[in-house]
C-alpha cells in the first residue's frame, strides 16, 4: 500500500468510526447516513483510492476541477455531486457528470439545468442549498436560498423536465445568528425539511454537516454528509 494510500484508508476509518458513533448517539441505524467525500483539490489518484476503498459518493465544487475528474474516473461506480455555487454558462457541463447538484439556489439556474438534463437525456437529482442566514428573498453570500424561498423554488425543481426534487443541503454559517450553533442550524433545515415533505414527499435527502461538524449534523437528522478535509487533509488555501 502506497502511504498516500494508507494515510486516507486511516482517516478514512475514523470518520467511519465518528459516523458510526454518532448515529448510536442519536438512536440512528449507521444505513441512514450516507458519507459523501469532498475530494475538491484533490487528484484523480485520490478519487481512485476513495473508490478501492468502498466511497461510493464524491463531492466536487468547481465545475473546472471537477470535469477532468471525473472523466478520468468514469470507470469508477461513483456518484458525482455538484456542491458549489453554479454560473449558468457551466451547468452544460456539469449535467454531463454530476448525478446529484446540490447548490440549487434560484429560478435561473432550475431553468439552465432542466435544459441541459432534457438536451442531454439525463436525469439530473437537485438539492435545494438553503442559505440560513439570508435575508428573505435574498440569496446567502456563499450562495443558498433563503428559507422563505424553499417553497416556492421547490415547486420549481418538482415540475422541471428533466429535474427531481431531492432535498435540502446546507452549510452552517460561520456568521449571525447561527454562528457557532451548528446544531440549531441544522434543526432548522430539518424543519424546513419537515415541511418540504409535506409537499414532495419523496424530497427526502438532508445533506448537512462537514468535517468539523457531521456529528451535529447526523444528530439534527441528516441523510448525507459532506467531509472532505478529514478523510483528505488540510486543503490548501484555494477551493
Ligand atoms: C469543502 C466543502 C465541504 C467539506 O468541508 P470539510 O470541512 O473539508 O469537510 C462540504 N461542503 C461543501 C459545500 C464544501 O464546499
């Protein structure tokens, strides 16, 4: 085994071992989880290793990135999902890899993306990113819907050709009222989650909560977590 190898298999482990832990906490089975590794700024080798080593589900967020990836690893049974803030003129290209875009945030792009999935005869899976500190109407600074606008862009997503309404993702803010409270953060998107279902019963997925703070996130009730930094390493500065 090659070191590079080695050092993701053991940090790799531990996390399984903080996902597992947490869920026993939370009275949760270790199957309502899912780990979604965030390989942004890592090579194509890495994504290989994740892959050998059972990761099923890869995160990217920078179209630019993530488009050379992933063709390199298309002989790879991997999902591909899309979490980054998303301009319009790069959702062609996105649709051509991603399984699952998880930053979903205003009209515009629910239009560019349903065009492309229908042009290229795909199905593409979208998350709603909700901005809990936006203002309402407003859009979150690292991009997000604000909470208000959840109903109505949902109904969107739902009757887009080409488009399923698959849940909400979030990031914690690292500002106002929620800084530092991660847990009431993702309360939060589990109730708008709550009341999402009422409508789209089948937008079940909550992906929520990173390396610093999954435990909160899969005791809140999420569905999928994003951790790359702590399977991976410290990144460097850019991504
Ligand atoms: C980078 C990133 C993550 C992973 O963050 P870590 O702290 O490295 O685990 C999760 N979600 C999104 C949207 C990201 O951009």
């Amino acid at each position: 085994m090659t070191d590079r190898k080695h050092e993701i298999a053991t940090n790799l482990t531990a996390v399984e071992e903080r996902i597992t832990a947490a869920c026993e906490a939370a009275g949760r089975r270790r199957d309502e989880v899912t780990l979604i590794v965030v390989t942004k700024t890592y090579p194509a080798e890495d994504v290989r290793v994740l892959s050998g080593l059972g990761v099923r589900h890869v995160a990217e967020n920078r179209d630019q990135d993530a488009a050379p990836k992933a063709t390199a690893c298309v002989d790879l049974p991997l999902s591909w999902h899309f979490v980054g803030q998303l301009q319009t003129n790069k959702v062609r290209s996105v649709v051509g890899y991603a399984d699952v875009v998880q930053s979903v945030d205003r009209a515009r792009l629910v239009t560019a993306l349903s065009r492309e999935a229908v042009r290229a005869g795909r199905e593409v899976r979208c998350l709603l990113q909700v901005a809990l500190d936006a203002d309402a109407g407003g859009r979150g600074e690292r991009g997000g819907v604000a909470p208000s606008g959840v109903p109505e862009l949902a109904d969107l997503v739902a009757g887009a050709e080409g488009l399923r309404l698959d849940g909400l993702m979030t990031v914690a803010p690292l500002t106002g009222e929620y800084a530092g409270r991660q847990r009431a953060a993702f309360d939060h998107l589990m109730d708008l989650s709550t009341d999402l279902r009422r409508a789209h019963p089948a937008a079940n997925m909550v992906s929520a909560g990173m390396s610093a703070d999954l435990e909160e996130a899969v005791a809140a009730g999420a569905t999928h977590v994003r951790v790359g930094t702590a399977v991976l390493g410290v990144r460097p500065r850019l991504g």
